[in-house]
C-alpha cells in the first residue's frame, strides 16, 4: 500500500472500550516496556482505565479496514498539554499516520485553548526523537523528574 493510500484509506475517531483489546495488543508491539509484568506502572490496562477517568475525549484511534492501527493521548491541565502513547503498527509506518493522529491531538488541543504541547521520549530511542523534531518539535531546556505515588511509590524509576 502507498503512502498516499493509507493516508486516504485510515480514520481517527475516539477510542471506545470496545477497542481495549487491539490497543493493548498494539501497545505491547509498539512499547516492549508494556510487556515487562515487572513494571507495574507500565500496565497498558491501567494507562487506559486512567484514561478513560480523566479526559476520555483525548484518546484517540487510527482505524484501517474496521482495525486499530494507531493510538495517541492528550491531555491539558489549564496550563499546558501532554501527548502521550503516540504508538503505530510497526507494518504501517512511514505512512502518515502518525502525524495525522499527532496532528489530530494538536487541534483538540487547541480548541480547549491549550498554549502548549510537551511530550516525553526515552533518550534512548534517537528515531523517536527524528519522528517528533520533523514535526516541528524542539527539546526544551529542561530536566524531567518523577516520582511514583500510591502503590508504585517502592518500584524502580522509569
């Protein structure tokens, strides 16, 4: 298939639990992390039940021939917005439709009045950090801290 057939051929819309299936099938594809069962917090089940809690019309699918082949997240704060689980059917890529669904984020984004989008990749996937500067994004001059609360308070970092 074409780069210019796919583009036409797939469609966005917002994620439904129906979807919870291929979305953890295609998280655990596109993130090896999701599949460590030692890393509680990179459960894809949970990231979607939290999301589906917080700002569920931010989650959104790239759908090809009735299939999921492409995920991506927002949120916005008041302050500023967070792009999260941008992931694509590694058969898929290089067809557009990451940055359709990067794109589509952007605008529902903008609409709610968001003057920022930040996003967050491993410094270890340089290819990551090409897909997101081609589209136009900078790393900022910052250093990004974390800290598990709750239950993961006493796993690792990361």
């Amino acid at each position: 298939m074409t780069t210019t057939a796919t583009a036409t051929l797939f469609a966005i819309r917002r994620f439904d639990a129906r979807d919870t299936g291929a979305v953890v099938a295609l998280w655990q594809q596109a993130f090896p992390e999701y599949r460590e069962v030692t890393k509680p917090q990179r459960n894809p089940h949970l990231s979607i039940a939290n999301k589906l809690a917080t700002q569920p019309e931010l989650f959104f699918v790239a759908m090809l021939d009735e299939r999921v082949v492409g995920t991506v997240m927002g949120g916005y704060d008041g302050h500023r917005g967070w792009l999260y689980s941008l992931a694509v059917d590694e058969s898929l890529r290089r067809h557009g439709i990451g940055s359709r669904l990067v794109s589509h984020v952007e605008d529902a984004l903008t609409a709610l009045g968001c003057p920022k989008l930040n996003l967050q990749v491993l410094s270890a996937k340089s290819d990551v950090r090409a897909f997101y500067e081609a589209l136009g994004y900078r790393a900022d001059a910052v250093v990004s801290f974390g800290k598990r609360l709750g239950e993961l308070a006493d796993s690792t970092p990361v």
